[in-house]
C-alpha cells in the first residue's frame, strides 16, 4: 500500500484538492468505515451528508460538496471513476518477478519473454509464446502452441488448452478452463460417439474471466471473447459460441453452441441462452431469464423471464397473474 | 477403517447396547445394503420393518424398535444424530502427517505449525500462517498474508488469495476460490475500466465450502461467512456480501454484491439473489428461487419462485394459472 | 494434424470417393469457413446450395448431392456421423508418451502401467491403479485406493479423491471434482455437524465429465455414473445419486442427493432436480426445468418449467397468462 498526501494523490489524478491538502492518505474503505487515513468517495449528493459525517480525511466529491472540518476534497465530475483510478494509485498490482521458477515445467520449444514471471509448478507446453511481464502464477497450465499476449495475470490453478490465443492485459482468474472441449456427440449405434472438438478459442485485449469460468473450444473453427469483454465467476461460454466486444456477463451464466452476442451488450446471472441464439448489440438480459434457441434478443428493451420477453410484458404478465390468483381466492 | 464390537460403540457413544454386544462393527451402510459386520440405522418407527429385514449386524434405532434375531441395538433418542457420530469413530480422518512436503513452495516468511501437514505442489505465499494439524493438500495455493485455522483441510487445488483469513476447523473442498477478485467495473471512455478490489475475505470456524465454489474479496472492506456456515459446491459469493452464522446453502446458488444473510437462514440450490438483497435471520428460500436487488426475505414463510413470493401465494398462483389454462381449452 | 487424400480418407471412412479423389485434405472446417485442402460436410439436401458454394476441396455428403466443379465427394448416408470419424483420423489424439514425469508425485504402493502417461505435478496416492494409455495431465490430483481405467484421459487439474473407481476410455476435464464430500449435516446443539460421507463414486466406461463439473460421493454406499454417459461443462451430481448408461447431461445442470436417471435420458442445461426425483430412461428435461422433491418424471413428452410439467401444458399456460395479461391492459 502507498502512502502519499491528498494533494500529491488528486496531482495524479489531474484534479484538484480543496482543504488541508497535506493530510496522508493511506488505503481506501468506504464512508462508513473509513478512517481518517483512509480515502472515501460521495458518488452524488445524495450521500453528500453520509459524506460529513465520514471519519475519511479525504473524499473524492462531485461539485457542490461541502466537505467536513478538516476534510480534504477532491473534486471530480465522476468521482466513482476517479476514485476506482485511486484505488489502483494506493493499491499497485504486484510488479511481476520477471523469470521462470525453476520448479516451472516449461517446454523448451516455448518462448517466454525475460520480463514475464512464471510462478512454480506452472507447466508451458511445446511452441506456446508467453508476452512481455504477464503473469503466470502458481499451478496454471498452458498447453501447446498457446499465445497469451503481454501485461496478462494468469491467477493460480488457471487452464488454458493447446492452440487457445489471448491477447494483451488480459486477466484469467484461478479455476477457469479455456479450451476444455466443446460438448459435441453424434448418437450412432446405440451410444454417443464423441465428435472431436478440433477447433479453438480466441480472446482480444483487456479482457478478464472469472474463477471456475469455462470457454469450450470450438467443434470447427473459434470460439471468440472480443476484446474488452468481462465474465464473471462459473459462466459457461460453449463450442462456437460468439462474443461482441466491451460485453459483460454475470457470474453464472450459461451459453449454449453457436450463441453470437453483439458488441456492449450486458447479461445477468444465471441467464440460459439456448443453441445459436443472437443477442445484439447493446441489448439487456436480465438475470435468470432464459433465451430459447434460436431466438433473437434486440436492443432497446432489456428482456426477462423464461421464455425471455420485453421487461414490461413480462412484469404485466406477473401482475396478472397475481390479480387473477387474489380475486379467485388465492392467497 | 476401525473394528469394534457393538458394546464398545455404544460406550464411545454414551448410548446402552441391547443385544449380542459382542458383535464386530466394521463399516457402516444404509439398511437394504448391510452386511452383518456393518452398523446402520433406523431413523423413526416407519423404518422398523426395514430393520429388521436388513443384515446390518448392529443398528442404531429410536426407543421402541423390536430388533431381528442377532442384532445388536444402540437405543438413542436421535438415532440419525448418533449414527453420523459413530460414522465419525468407524472412519476416523487422516491425521495430519505433520511437515512439509519437499516439493511444496513455502515462503520462508510463512509461519506453518509443526504440526500441521504441508502437500506436494502446495503454495505458501509470504506472510502467511498455517495453524496446528492443518492439512494443506496436493496443489493447493495459498497467496500472502493468509491466515488458516488450526485443525482445517485445505483440500487438493484449492486456491485462497492474498491477506484472506480463514477460521479454525474449516473444510475447503477442491478447486473452490476464496479471495478472487470482485466483479467490478466502471464504464468510461466507451470501455469497461476495472475497479480495483482491495478488500478481503473473512471467514469464521467450522465452515465448509464446497468443491468449485467462489467467494470474491470484497471491493472495499470485507466479505464476510460466518461461523459454522455451509455452501455446497459451486455456490457464488459475489464482493462484500456478509453471511451469518450457521447459513446453509445449497450447490450452484449465486449472491449478487452486497448481500446479506442473517444466521441459520436456509437457502436452496440454484438461488439467484440480486444486489444488496436481505434474506433475514432463519429465513428460508426455495430451491431455484430468484430475489431481486435489494428485496429483504424475512422469517416465518418460505419463499419460492421469481421473483421469490411467500409459498402458498406462489403456489396459489400456479394453481390460478393451471385451472385458467384448462378452462380455455389448453392441455 | 494429417495430410492424406480424399480417395485415401473415404477408404478410410469404408467409402467411396467421386471425383478428384487425389486432392488433398488437410484439416476440416464448416462450409462457409473452409478453404481448398481441407475437409467440410453438407449434412442435408438443405445445404446443397451451400456445398456447391465452398471453397472446401473435399465434401462428406448425403445420396443425391451434385458437387461443384472440382469438388472431390465422399457419398454417405450419415454425412454428420461420418465426418465426425473423419475427425478423429484427420487430427488424431495425441498418443501418450508412456511414462512418470519426474515432477510427478507417485505413492510407491501405486500401480501405473507401464504404457500410461503420468504428467508433471500429479499426484498419485497409495494402492491407486492406473491403467493402459491412460493420459493424466499435468498437475491432476488421483487419492489412494482410485482405480483408473484403460485408454483414458484425465485433463490439466482434475481431481480425483481416495476410493473412486474410474471405467476405462473415460475423459475428465480440466478442473472437475470427482469424489468430494456430500453436503450432509445433522442440525444438532445449534449447529450443523458434519455426517462423515463414507461412500465412494463408481463411473463406468466411456463417460465424459466437463471442465469444472462435481460428482459428490456418496453418504454411505456408492454414487454412480452408467457406461457411455456424458456430463457437460459445471455440472453437480449430489451424494448418492445414480445415473444410467448413455445418459446426456448440459452444462450447469444440479441433482440434489439420492436423484435417479435411467438409460439414455436427456437432461437440458441448468436444470435442477430435487431430492430423490427419478427421471425415468429415455424421459427427456428442457434446459432451466426445475423437478421437485421426489417427482418422477417419465418418457414420452418432454418436460419443462418450474415445477417441471409436460412440454404442452407448459406452453399452454403461458400462452393462456399472455392472452389474459393483453385482454386486461397489460402490454
């Protein structure tokens, strides 16, 4: 953790410190729990009393704060923003320990760049090249002919299958599996014969996957996270699947084979999406609705429900529900 | 495995034996699949004729049962309670097999009790302390600053990040992740920019979490799981929800940001429940459930489906719409 | 990956080959996507046009098709399940490179045939058996007493705990838990103490478990997985759970303790399957369906919804709820 004064801190953010501007910050906590040391933000004026009575000696505010006795204030059009910049300010990610652990079992045809660290136990198959200061900690597993570009983390325990590529400043968080193969049988002869799965994953830029998350890898030819797109925690992104770039998906949810998803559009937990559904770009799913096969989820009004409909359509459904089951003696 | 006559259980158990005490215990199986040297039980009066058909050679039964020819019986007055006790005496857990593995990479500033068990490929980062007779297993990875209980087992890939603090006697299952990351992002500049999550986790004693399962570092502050609280596989704690004491909860259920349970609250497998929602003190939510953002669950009626609704309206409802749909000719 | 020519492959296939059965082929692709050497396939009249429009050099096609000029073509009456075989023979699986990598953790008391691969970083525990070409990858984790069959292959990570039985031909994914503990508690003294879960898992031949997923042993006696079953990504089976042969299970699916499955069902994704259910052989679940406690489910129509119901009165319903919500003014 860094220890610097809210003025240096508000210099490096470009924006200005009103009150006592010599005050250390040291760490970051919320309004309630913060400590003088400790800096804090007002989101909007509606905390701006919560604000004053904060025991945080600085606060990154919107205009029209009046800070406490003795608060130092940072000033910002998007505090919320700002305050997430000061936060990797006061809490620098680790600086990778450039070199190979010699307990690392990594191939000698792989290319890992000098300023990479590869933690112990980590295991680099045949030709895979490793970028500029990426990360790969403890336990993960590259297979073969694998690309991950540079200023990645690879977390510990993370896997990342033969041919797989990912792109530059991404994060793969412990436990998910990147190009597992995809779920892909024939029924013939009284049993499923296994279809093999001999396509592969392609990830752009700054995106990050969370732990325990799954990317199949496709039947034929890619499965592919477009850059700058986010999963959380256990999704499930199948064989062939498409995802648009700058998209956010909710921990938990599932796609089915060959869903395309288009360019910022925001998925809840827990969604199903059935086989080559298309879910455009800038649309809203929310959370737990299911999307059936096929079907085509648009822009302009997030969907819900099971089968996934218009939000209002749905809620107007509930709503009827709920009348007819009252008027017929329900409870 | 341990072998002991009937009488020498039930001493260990504090419980009378009636019957041929002699009998040899050794192993334990559910009635129909005894054999005359495994111990079962009889959990109430309508599973009387059961035990007396099955072969188990010593039965733990309620007061009143009238055993077979040649059965040893261990009266109880919670003879579920008592069996899963003396399942505990019949296969004991492995003691720690205290010391380092030499192919475990402990950090030298990490503090391991003598007597506590350290696997092969297990991780050990800085600043770390591992308390008495905790097992470490194969591949697990413990990041800096942590903090394990005495009489824990960390099981085989296991991943605990940096500065998470788990509590005494807890059991992590396998490939679960504590300490990853919250989900956190602020849309700027037409791309998602993380928000760095500087919290951690606390977890209390006697916790179990299941294999797969995630609980994420809170953004700020902590997030947090009580004493004595279970989750069972692939569960998803999302940043800085706090659980109580004694919460059960079921496999593949998600907690969105924020959220709060209250002690021996009871939710079910595959729950969904949205930002910052309450589910109150000895509340209890159906399997498949949803909550919404910031909805409170509150004691006394179950609730169940989405969104969760106390039980008998939701199922007044689903009758409502059943009678509806046979009356206008639907199936 | 391969190189041969399309008459080579068809005989292969035990087909015969028309046209430039002397072309070369050299990877596979979907129609759209393929280039000159590689191998594509029209699977119904309905992609004719579509086979006469690629650019693939090689076609596996049903009766009937006329080929573009150039195209050499391999006739079949099951184009899907034929290509599918060319799969495996254009990019074959790696052979095991037979073997104990000297970073592998292997109990002296386990038997690891001498044709097995036994990667970096795995662990095998005492009186564990693995059998012929059995690949276990880089950092996998195998108990004591486990028996692995023949020609399998377990992925980067898996686990596998002590005592379960694993057929032959089997492919664990990367990440998968197989054996963990059942989630079983006795509430007893104001907590919840644990039921020590003293079965095991029996898996049969040819079963392929997906990345991430979970197979809990069971509380006393044996959870199993029938011959030729097939689990996808993040899927949870509860202790003591008996699942048939040939059995299809999509990802994200949960079956709470004691659930039954027979032969050649089919079970969607994110279904949830309460305790003791028993979905009868071939009976087949839509992806999402929520099956109560104890419920049968049986072959004939599919089911679908929460609570689970025939596919037809399901849909009628919904259909019922929107014709009532639009008649009273709802959207």
């Amino acid at each position: 953790m860094i220890r610097l004064t809210a003025g240096e801190l508000a210099a490096k953010l470009g924006l200005n410190c009103c009150g006592p501007s010599e005050r250390v910050v040291c760490g970051a906590a919320a309004l309630v729990d913060a400590a003088s040391e400790q800096l804090s933000f007002v989101g909007s004026a509606k905390y701006f009393d919560a604000g004053r009575a904060s025991k945080a000696g600085t606060v990154v505010v919107p205009p029209g704060y009046e800070p406490a006795e003795g608060q130092a204030v940072i000033e910002s059009p998007q505090p919320r923003a700002h305050f997430a910049v000061a936060l990797g300010i006061l809490y620098p990610q680790a600086a990778p320990a450039a070199g190979i652990h010699p307990a690392a079992f990594v191939d000698p045809t792989a290319v890992v760049d000098c300023t990479a660290e590869i933690g112990p136990g980590v295991r680099i198959g045949p030709d895979s090249r490793i970028g500029a200061r990426t990360r790969i900690l403890h336990g993960a597993s590259i297979g073969a002919e694998v690309v991950v570009g540079a200023d990645g983390c690879i977390h510990p325990l993370a896997v990342i299958h033969d041919r797989v590529s990912i792109g530059a400043r991404c994060v793969l968080h412990s436990g998910c599996v990147i190009g597992a193969d995809g779920f892909g049988f024939e029924f013939s002869g009284g049993r499923f014969q296994k279809v093999p799965q001999v396509g592969t994953v392609e990830i752009g830029d700054d995106v990050e996957i969370g732990a325990n998350s799954c990317v199949d890898r496709a039947a034929l030819g890619v499965t592919v996270i477009g850059t700058g797109t986010k999963l959380d925690n256990m999704v499930h992104i199948a064989h062939n699947c498409r995802i648009g770039k700058h998209v956010v998906i909710a921990a938990q949810t599932g796609l089915a084979g060959g869903v395309t998803i288009g360019d910022y559009a925001v998925v809840g937990g827990q969604v199903g999406v059935g086989d080559k559904a298309r879910i455009e770009s800038r649309a809203v799913v929310g959370s737990g609705a299911g999307i059936l096969t096929s079907k085509i989820v648009r822009a302009g009004e997030p969907v819900w429900g099971t089968p996934a409909r218009p939000l209002r359509q749905h809620l107007a459904q509930l709503a009827t529900l709920a009348r007819l089951s009252k008027r017929k003696g329900g409870a």
